[in-house]
C-alpha cells in the first residue's frame, strides 16, 4: 500500500516494478487507475481548505468539491498524455502506452468485422 501511495503521488519506482507499473496504464481499466491516482492527493487537499478555511461551512464545502471537479476535469483532458509521461518516468519510450493498448485492444477491432461479412454471405 506504501508503495502505490508513493506511485500515486508521483514518486520513482524501483525497476522491479516498472512492469506493474506499466500495466497500470495499460490494463483496461486505466482511466479508473488514474482517476484514483488523482484523488489520492487531491482528497487531503480538499479536506485542508474544508477545515482552515474561514467562512460558512457551505461555502468551504462547494469551494473544495468543486475545486476538485475542475481539476479532475482539467487532467482528464490530457489523460494519455499523463499515463505517456509517466511511462517514460518509467524508461519505456513515448507512445509504448498507447501502442499497449492498441495491440490489448487489436483481436476485437477485427473480429466484429469478420463476423458480420461471414454472416451476409
């Protein structure tokens, strides 16, 4: 668990892990990985601003969630970007993420197609 934290919060893994790593960002539940990725540090900070900050508690609450929507918003936009760069934190070269997730998804692009032309003939 102490592990994953670090990993969450952007810290180096040890090359024993770099392969666990890299399935992270390329299993096919990736974009929910991420999305706890982005909680992880997002959460406390959230919680800090609920509680120090002076003001109505409704207002302290709207700010902080909606804080955090935007931010979540803000670093799904650049999604593939982030797992890219965070492979290349890992040693495997740009676009290796992408082009794992292509090849995980490659049997099902063709099968369909296949499929339907046996069917029509």
């Amino acid at each position: 668990m102490g592990r994953w934290l670090w990993y969450a919060l952007t810290g180096r893994l040890i090359p024993r892990y770099h392969a666990w790593a890299f399935r992270d960002l390329t299993c096919r539940t990736w974009p929910l990985r991420h999305l706890a990725r982005l909680l992880v540090p997002a959460v406390p900070v959230a919680a800090a601003l609920i509680f120090f900050l002076p003001g109505p508690m409704s207002v302290r609450i709207t700010a902080a969630v909606t804080g955090m929507v935007i931010g979540l918003l803000y670093s799904f936009v650049f999604l593939h970007e982030s797992t890219d760069r965070r492979a290349v934190k890992l040693g495997y070269p740009s676009g290796a993420v992408e082009a794992a997730r292509r090849h995980r998804e490659a049997p099902w692009d063709g099968a369909i197609p296949a499929q339907r032309d046996r069917s029509h003939t």
